[in-house]
C-alpha cells in the first residue's frame, strides 16, 4: 500500500507501510522549516507515524501582516 501526499495541485504516492512526517518532507525535498503537514484537518509533528491508506496534505508556513 501507498501514502498520498497532496501537495498544491500535485498528488504524490509513497510508497511504505509506515514513514515519519518529517521524511515525508525529505522525501519531496521540502524544507521542514517551510512546510507543515496537515490529516484530517490537524497539524502532524514531524516525528509522527504515517501510516499506509493515510492522506496528508503539505501546506505552506506563511508569515506576514502589517506594520502599525
């Protein structure tokens, strides 16, 4: 069985039965410092176990807002 990483437009398949969150971004060669990976609608710390049949989501850290 596969993992299906949702990146932007983009479905990748990886292929293991169990991989950390954090090799997920290894993986695609993504900073861990630049993305967070999301299931189910919740935020996953990078030593967190995928598992195989899991769907996550790679979302992008944005910082910004405006000065006063």
């Amino acid at each position: 069985m596969s993992i299906t990483v949702r990146f932007r437009k983009d479905t990748h398949r990886i292929e293991a039965e169990t991989i950390k969150a954090g090799e997920i971004l290894e993986h695609l060669g993504l900073s861990k410092q630049s993305y967070l990976i999301v299931r189910d609608l919740k935020l996953i710390p990078e030593d967190e176990t995928v598992k195989a049949g899991d769907e996550v989501r790679i979302i992008a850290v944005i910082s910004g807002g405006s000065r006063r």
